[in-house]
C-alpha cells in the first residue's frame, strides 16, 4: 500500500472541523481521482496529505495518514517531498519571475548535485516537449494550459513517487484540458502513482483506476473508474448527463447539486 | 570648470555605489522576507562597532579581524531573524515595519549601552591617501569601496539567479507559499537572508568609516539606501547599481552646484524626492518585479 489515509479528521483554526472520518487507500503505481462539488474539502484532503495544511493553520486531529508504511500526518512539506510525495497546488503555481527552465531546476532543490539536476531537465523535456520550446521564457507570462505543464514538470523534478495534483483542469480550453491529461497518463505509464482532483470527472476517471466522490467533508461514494462513470448519480451531477445521456446545462446542474445530498 | 563637474559627479557616483552596496544589503532581507528594514543603516552601526572592537579595541590584525567580523555580524543577523521575524512570517506589513522600528531603537540603545556615546576612530583599512587626476581627486577608500560594490553586487546576482541555493532564495523571496509547497525550507530562506544582509552591512560599513570616526550616527547611510532600493526597485540587486550611481551623480552635482546658492540641504533631500516621485510614477522601481495579471 503506497497511500493509507485512515479515519482522517481536519480542524483548520482549532474549530472549523472540515475533513470528517476520510479514508483512502492507493497502491503503487496506481491513480485515484477525488471528485466533488465546491468546499467539499477536496483540497484539504491534498494539503492534509502533503503537509501545507499546517501551514493554513490547519491540522490532522485525528486518525493517520501512512506513505509508503510510514505516518506523514502532521510532518513537514520538506520531509514530504524528500519522502516523494509531492503536491501541485490548484491555481498553476509557476514562479511568476523566472524562465520555464529556473522553475524546474527550483523544483529539484532536492536533488543531489547540478548534474542530476540537468539530466532531470532533459528528462521533464522528453516527457513534456513544450516545455523545451519553452526553456527561455518567463513563466509569469506562459498561457494556463502551458503554467499547467510547467508545474507538472516543476513537481517531476523532485523525482517523485507520488503526485497529488489540484485541479489541472480548471479554466483550460478542452484541447488543453486533454493535452495536460495525455501528460498525466504518460506519468502513469513512467510509474509515478497519482492522485488527482478534479471537478472535470469525465476527464480525471478516464485515467484514474479508482475514485472517491466527496461531499461535506466525508467520502460518500468510491469505486472503480469505470463503475463510477457508470454510476447514475455520478453521471447526472458531475458528467452532466442524464439517463438518455443528454448533456444537461451546466446552470441545471450547478442548482441540483447544491441541493443533492450522496448520503440518501 | 569641466574639472569640477567631473569632480562631483566622479565623488557622486562613488558615493552613490557606497549607497548601493548598504542598499544591497537592504534588498537581499527584504526580497526573503518581505521586510522593509527601517535598521538598515543600524546594521551598518553594528557592524562597525564589531570592526572597530576587534581592530582597535582587541587589537586584532586586520585580516583576521575582519573575517571574525564577518563571522559576527553574520550571528548577529541570524539572532535578530530568530528573535523578531521568524515569528511574524505572514503577518501584515504594517506589523513588520512597526518591529524594524522597534529594532532600530533597541540596536541604537543596546549601541549606546555597550560602546557608549564617545566618538571613536575607526581604523584606517583603505589608503587615504587620495587618487588625482586633472581636477579630479578621489579618495582610496572610496575608489575601492566603489570596486568592492560593483563586484558584490555581480556575485550576488550571479549568486541569485544562477545557483541552486540561490535560487531557491529567489524562488521563496517571489512566493512563499509555492516555496514552501516545493519543500523549501522558507525559514532558512529568510535567515539566510538576514545573515547576508548584516554582512553586507559590516562591509559598508568598513568601506563608509575606514579613517573616519565611528558614532551611532554612521546609520544615516541606511536611510539614504532605502531611495537607492526604491529607484532600483526593491527585487533587483544588478539595478542598484545603477540606481545608486544615479542617485550619487545627481546628489554630488547638487551638493557641488545648488547647496552654495540656496545655503545647503539641497543635496541631502534630493534623493527622497525622487523617492517620492519615484513611487508615484513608476511603484516598481526601474527593474523591480511588475505583477503579472493573467486572465
Ligand atoms: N485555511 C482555511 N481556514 C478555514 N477554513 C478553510 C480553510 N481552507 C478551506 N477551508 C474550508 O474548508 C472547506 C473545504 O475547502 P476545500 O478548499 O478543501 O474544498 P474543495 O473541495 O477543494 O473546494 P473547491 O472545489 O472549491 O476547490 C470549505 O468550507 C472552506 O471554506
Ligand atoms: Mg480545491
């Protein structure tokens, strides 16, 4: 087991609970997608596993959280990262200021020498071209679906073995939307498990083996990919279809799931 | 004629990459930490103290005064990151500058207490000795104080944008949030920041007094930096070069031209007003970061 989120309880400023009693399990190599609607702590089940929740005034109260065997609950992002556990923030992070290139030898600050860090690079190039096309550029001005890239490539850096990545579809042109996804499955195929939320369902369960749908701070649905895109509710309220899969508007559903409640 | 121009404007710009080099020193803590170090030019105190109690007070040869001075100065920033900032990452900007001027009055008082109010001579560790040429004349210390800048200031770009370390200072000095979600370690970061900026210090300070005498009131460096920043833009390190040279030529012609008409000053407020007019047109400085909005 590569990942045991146990029972997890989230307090952010000693009093709002968020996360209530969440469980998850990944094995190595495998991907999970982690779906739900606004505020439903999609997000804070990311920065609970990679530590930044602390800084957030956040903290796990109770219940653990294993990598690879051992706690992380509660640790540092620096000791996290060096475990290879890695979180890409929602919002495309990049180092606004410096070029494509600087970004990807920061996100190797782990590495051991200047050496690795090149041979790295070239590694995040072959993986993700446009990066290379990039190298010179300054990242603050790159278009989202290329800030998206680049802070895939920033995350490879540290050689990770697991990649919590927030949202990388959000406000990206569906082409995009499927060139950032297209990277996430070669990331799959290099070996790195994955752990992706997404509010992009269709997309995230097309590469994910395994999902979880969470609502109010608790998990209340999970299953295999494909059940999950199966399952009726799911497709009704996050693939926004209907029974004879029409594509509902995305106003019906907004105002249905606000109301819808997964346990019932 | 053309000689005496020369004259200020040479003695101007020397002057102005001394203001550069305390100013660097301001940059490098602020770009770390976001604080806008009013005790600046106290650290500049502080550090000649430390030079002048291990030369003169210890006796101590120069060359192994100075790096111990170094070595001082660096614990001396280490200690006052650890003791007022290091707990006030995040908090407001107001709280910030409130706490550099508390520390400014506390390193004045703790200044007086341990040194007392007494001028003192400051070794003489540059020539004094001045260089002619033509009409020109200019002082040794200045000269090489001059050098010593423009060279600090390339290392420390270098140092920045080109190294690993460097740049993960860099990396937490644009955000620290998206530092710290990288595994950067932000603290360190930023002490590192107060130790290279107390560093800095002690060496503008030795290249400020060498040959002069030393009191409390050698922080008014600090003061006439914070313009030089402001001009260069608080992020650029390379630009206070040029924003110091600016600021010393158009002081120096000041001094030299306009201070015998008007009876004086003109020369000393001149960098605070183009401080604020600077603000006003140009916030950023001329080569500090602009903001990327992206929509
Ligand atoms: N630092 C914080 N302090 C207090 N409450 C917080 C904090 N961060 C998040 N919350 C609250 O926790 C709940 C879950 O937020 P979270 O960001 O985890 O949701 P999310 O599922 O990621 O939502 P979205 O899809 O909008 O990103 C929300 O009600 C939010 O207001
Ligand atoms: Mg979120």
């Amino acid at each position: 087991m590569l990942l045991k989120v146990n029972n997890v309880e989230v307090i952010y400023n000693d009093v709002i609970l968020v996360l209530k009693g969440v469980n998850m399990t990944m094995e190595e190599g495998s991907c999970i997608a982690l779906l739900g609607a606004n505020g439903a702590g999609k997000t804070t089940t990311l920065a609970a596993i990679s530590g930044i929740i602390k800084s957030e005034d956040g903290k796990v109260t109770s219940g653990s959280i294993e990598f690879d065997g051992q706690r992380v609950d509660n640790q540092s992002v620096e000791s996290n990262v060096a475990r290879g556990l890695i979180h890409v923030m929602e919002g495309r992070k990049v180092l606004q200021h410096m070029t494509v290139e600087k970004n990807l030898i920061v996100g190797g600050h782990v590495l051991k020498s200047g050496a690795e860090v090149k041979q790295r690079i070239e590694n995040v190039y072959t993986l993700i071209p446009r990066l290379a096309e990039l190298r010179k550029r300054t990242a603050g001005y790159l278009s989202g679906g290329e800030q998206q890239m680049l802070v895939i490539g920033r995350a490879l850096m540290a050689n990770p073995r697991l990649i919590l990545i927030d949202e990388p579809s959000l406000g990206l042109a569906p082409l995009m939307v499927e060139e950032v996804f297209k990277i996430l499955k070669e990331l799959r195929k290099s070996g790195i498990s994955l752990f992706i939320v997404e509010q992009n369902t269709q997309a995230a369960l097309e590469v994910a083996d395994y999902g979880y749908v969470m609502e109010n701070g608790r998990i209340v649905m999970d299953g295999e990919a494909d059940q999950l895109m199966k399952n009726e509710d799911v497709r009704e309220f996050y693939l926004g279809l209907n029974m004879e899969g029409e594509r509902k508007s995305y106003r019906d559903v907004k105002h249905y799931k606000r109301r819808k409640r997964w346990l019932g | 004629m053309i000689g005496e121009f020369l004259d200020y404007a040479i003695n101007g710009a020397l002057i102005g990459l001394l203001y550069a080099l305390v100013a660097m020193g301001f940059v490098v803590i602020y770009r770390a930490s976001k604080v806008f170090n009013f005790a600046q030019g106290e650290l500049v105190v502080v550090g000649g103290f430390i030079v002048w109690w291990l030369t003169l007070g210890m006796g101590l040869p120069w060359y192994f005064a100075i790096p111990l001075a170094f070595l001082l100065a660096a614990i001396v920033g280490y200690v006052i990151e650890r003791l007022f900032f290091s707990k006030l990452v995040g908090e407001s900007v107001f709280s910030m500058v409130m706490v550099t001027i508390g520390l400014l009055i506390l390193i004045r008082g703790i200044v007086l207490v341990v040194f007392g109010a007494q001028v003192r001579p400051f070794p003489t560790i540059f020539p004094l000795k001045p260089i002619i040429i033509g009409d020109v004349l200019i002082p040794q210390s200045l000269l090489y104080g001059g050098i010593l800048a423009v060279i600090i200031a390339l290392a420390l770009s270098w140092f920045f944008n080109q190294t690993r370390t460097g740049l993960k200072m860099t990396a937490s000095a644009e955000d620290h949030q998206v530092a710290l979600s990288m595994g950067i370690s932000v603290r360190m970061s930023i002490a590192a920041a107060w130790v290279m900026g107390s560093v800095i210090s002690t060496i503008g300070a030795i290249i400020f007094l060498s040959g002069k005498s030393l009191t409390f009131l050698a922080s008014e460096i600090g003061f006439i930096a914070l313009p030089v920043a402001l001009l260069a833009g608080l992020e650029s390190i390379g630009g206070l070069i040029l924003a110091g040279i600016i600021m010393g030529v158009v002081q120096g012609l000041a001094e030299g031209y306009l201070d015998p008409i008007v009876g004086g000053s003109v020369g000393s407020i001149l960098p605070f007003f183009i401080m604020v007019f600077i603000l006003f047109v140009r916030p950023t400085g001329l080569f500090g970061w602009k903001t990327i909005e992206r929509v």
